[in-house]
C-alpha cells in the first residue's frame, strides 16, 4: 500500500489537489485511488503521473534459514511468527502451535490443533519451545455447543396442523 499527494486534479472532479490519498497499483501506470486504507473502497483509478508518492510500505528482509533448530515431527511446538511475505500480510504476527515438518510447518491458532493456519516455513518463527497437547491454558478460549434435541411427529399435539404460506394458491 503506497500513500501518494494528488499534484494534479485538473482532470477529474473526484480528487483534490494538495490531499493525501492511499494508492493501490493497478497495472505499470494507474493506481486505484482510496480514502481509506482498503482497495476496496477506491474511488476511481486514475494514471501514476497525477500523483507524488509519500509513503511506501518497507518489508523487512527475510530472516535466513540457517538458524532454524531441528524439530521432532512428532511432537508440537509453540513458537513466534515474525516473518511472513506481504501476500500474507492478512495473518497476524504472533505465537502459534506448530506441527514440523522437514523445513515447514503446519502451524494453528489452537493448542488442540482443530484450526489449521497455514503452512510456513520454521525460520519465520522463533522462540520453539515444546508443549504438551493435555495441558491446558488458561487464556484459550473454550466453547461449548449445546445440543439441541429435535421433536419428533409423536411429540406433536393431535390438534397440530402445519401451516403453508401457499395456502392460498389453487
């Protein structure tokens, strides 16, 4: 995401001259236009010239992989996302529960391993520290589901009648 000046608003009516607008590439020479800082909410896309960029978003290198310690495949480890690319800017950076394998890893957002996040590399991670999966966690939320039982026909009073909102149609 780029932050850009308008320097020309001669040729539309839609942007001000002097305002700082966030810039979404759309092709090697136009930009979606934004007020806000989501693409999806542009107003137009309008050619590279008309703007001066102010702001460009820097990603920071890569961590190098040499660092990465060896992992038992069969245990579960908690470790600290620090790294990932910028088409996966949607996962926040934080602490997971990975699954190793060789050079990546399943990781997941719970310790029971039910919701699966992705598969990444381990030397985006850091901090591994092994846990065991019977422990429990007092800041893992837990939800219970209630089930319902379902009335059957013999349950229905005799008096019952089912109602139809095409009653009326011949």
């Amino acid at each position: 995401m780029l932050q850009g000046v308008c320097v020309d608003a001669s040729l539309t009516m839609v942007l001000e001259k002097g305002k700082t607008y966030f810039l979404f590439p759309n092709g090697p020479n136009h930009y979606y236009v934004s007020k806000f800082p989501n693409a999806g909410s542009h107003s137009g896309c309008f050619h590279k010239s008309l703007f001066e960029i102010v702001q460009e978003d820097e990603w920071p290198p890569e961590p190098s992989a040499d660092s990465v310690p060896v992992l038992d495949s069969s245990k579960v480890y908690k470790a600290k996302l620090v790294w990932r690319r910028p088409g996966y800017k949607q996962i926040p950076l934080g602490t997971y529960y990975l699954k190793p394998l060789k050079t990546h890893a399943h990781f997941y957002y719970d310790r029971q391993l039910k919701r699966l996040g992705g598969c990444f590399p381990l030397h985006w991670f850091e901090g591994f520290r092994e846990i065991d999966v019977e422990e429990n966690e007092t800041n893992e939320v837990v939800f219970e589901t209630e089930v319902l039982e379902c009335e059957t026909r013999e349950e229905m009073p005799e008096n019952y009648e089912q109602m139809s909102i095409f009653d009326f149609v011949e």
